[in-house]
C-alpha cells in the first residue's frame, strides 16, 4: 500500500487549496483515507477522514471542530484519489499534512495509531 500527497503550496488567509491522496495497493472492501498535519513546535494531529467501500458508493466523512465547513473530502474511483479540499484557509491551517490510510473504517480520525499506512508531507503555508 502506498500513498502519495500532493497539493500543498503558500496562499493567503481565506484562500483555498485541494490536497490530494493517491492511494495504491488497496484491496480491501472497506478502507479509510485521512489527513494529519503538523505544524512547527506543536503537535500532530487528525484532520479529518473519508471511510470508503470499493463495491458501494456510500462514505462517511469525519472532520475536527476547527475545519468543519471550510474542509472537504472527496474521491474519484478512476484516478484512485482522494482529495482534501480547503477553503477559507487561516493562518492556524498552516502545517505539514500528512495522507494515511487503513484498512476498515473508522470513526477516531483522531488518532494515528488507527493508521498503517502514512505517506510523505505536503507543506500548506497560509500567510496574511
């Protein structure tokens, strides 16, 4: 299983981006595809996750308090990608984030340990 993350880039407060998860290697029927960021001198933490099931189109979504309707993700089976996309970006948004995987759902976006797979940051800086 591989994940590679891409998307990040400067932009200013109330800007947008769109990270995006390129996820290879699963075969699971049920999946679970989120985001991490750290920012310098704090600690890592959930920023959301998308649960997915390769026979059905429903999902569920999880996001934490501060991003809840600015953030969004989304997939696109063809291009086997998830996408984060961020609108009304503040300076508090800027981190390295981090795309993670794992098999099942889950609802503890939370928690990195509910994560096998991470892979590489992708650096969002959000200035004013």
């Amino acid at each position: 299983v591989q994940l590679q993350a891409s998307g990040g880039g400067s932009v200013q407060v109330g800007g947008s981006l769109r990270l995006s998860c390129a996820a290879s290697g699963f075969r699971f029927d049920d999946y679970s595809i989120g985001w991490f960021r750290q920012a310098p001198d704090k600690e890592r933490e959930g920023v959301s996750c998308i649960n997915l099931n390769n026979r059905r189109s429903d999902v569920s979504s999880y996001y934490r308090e501060s991003v809840k309707g600015r953030f969004a993700m989304s997939r696109d089976n063809a291009k086997n990608t998830v996408y984060l996309q961020m609108n009304n970006l503040k300076s508090e948004d800027t981190a390295i984030h981090y795309c993670v995987g794992r098999e099942y759902w889950t609802t503890a976006y939370y928690l990195p340990s509910m994560y096998t797979n991470w892979g590489q940051g992708t650096l969002v800086t959000v200035s004013s």
